[in-house]
C-alpha cells in the first residue's frame, strides 16, 4: 500500500493494493496492522455509505466533542473530496486538501479528528463509503459553508445540490469557538508514516 501525505501532514492520499485478472480484481479494503503502521491506529466504529447524484455537495461537516477520523473511498463514479482543518491553533488553521477520488483508482482519503469534511460528485452518480473511528452523535455535529470565501476551496463544480442545513451553515470565522476542537501535536513516533505498508 502506498501512503502520501497531503499539503496537511495528518490527512493522507492511500493507495491499496488490487489484484486483478480477467475475472475482476479482489483488494483489501481494511486491514488493521498495515492502516496502524501507517498512523491510522484508532479502531474503526462506524461504516457509512451514500450514494448521491452528479452535482450533489455534501459537507463540510466535522463533530466535536467526539471527533470522527474518516477513511473515505468510493465504490461506483467520482467524486472530489475535501478536508478542512478546523482545530484551533493548529499551524494549518483554515487550510484544505482536495483529491479526486473513483471507483478505478480504488484510492483512498485519511481524515483524521479535527477536519472537516465534505465532497461533491462529478460523475453521473458515486457510490461513497467511508468508515469512522466515533458514532455519530448529531448533538455534536457542526456545519462549515461549503463555500467559504476565506477558506476558498476550489471546488470542480460551482453549481451544486446541497441540504437545506449545508445551504445554510456558517463561515469559519463565525462558528463559535468553543465548537471548534483544539490542535494537539502528535508524539514524533505517531508522526505522518511516508512510503509504503506491506504485510
């Protein structure tokens, strides 16, 4: 499995392994020593699938307290997925990373607690899944405007479907802080694994 960081250390670009033959391919999705061996040790709680249609944005969503890390692929179409760091007094406050993500490629996208999250589909439809290291708890899920102007994230779509609560989420600099979850450095020994992870 290849492993890149991203321009944010802690959100990382996997690529896994596919074996494919004139029957299909077969791949590991998940397998808890190799995703541990590259920084990604917290135990998965959660799975998630959604499937939506071209144009369809959803995000930027994040939780805190009880912070969700997100491993995102996608099993049918395309989407571009983005990650928002949202941790107070983190040296990338307010950055992004972005990455297309499809079906083909069977790449896969790290976000780690303290981002948020979003992506939009820019095939004709995506079936997304992603696993979750919290249970979600809609007490404590937060909303950042897609289109922050601050933030400035370039999305490949500018006309888009969005929620009613995505419609009408806040800007960054108008969430309350208390809202936002607070950047703790990582020991050296759980810094950002870089190369590759085989068993």
């Amino acid at each position: 499995m290849k492993i890149t960081p991203t321009a944010i250390p802690e959100v990382l670009l996997l690529e896994p392994r596919a074996f494919s033959d004139e029957r299909g391919f077969f791949m590991e999705t998940f397998q808890a020593e190799r995703y541990r061996a590259a920084g990604i040790a917290a135990p998965f709680v959660q799975d998630n699938l959604s499937r939506s249609e071209q144009g369809v944005l959803r995000g930027l969503h994040f939780q805190h307290p009880y912070g969700q890390g997100k491993l995102v692929y996608v099993l049918e179409g395309e989407v571009f997925d983005v990650a928002v760091d949202v941790r107070r007094g983190s040296p990338t406050f307010g950055n992004w990373v972005g990455v297309y993500l499809d079906s083909t490629k069977k790449s896969q996208f790290w976000i780690p607690p303290g981002f948020a999250h979003g992506f939009c589909v820019t095939s004709p439809t995506a079936l997304f899944a992603y696993k979750c290291t919290a249970l979600y708890s809609p007490g404590t899920e937060r909303s950042l405007r897609w289109d922050d102007p601050v933030i400035g994230i370039d999305w490949p779509l500018q006309k888009v479907s969005l929620s009613s609560k995505d419609r009408s989420a806040p800007c960054l600099r108008d969430l309350n802080q208390g809202h936002l979850p607070e950047y703790q450095q990582l020991p050296h020994d759980r810094r950002v694994y870089s190369g590759s992870a085989e068993t």
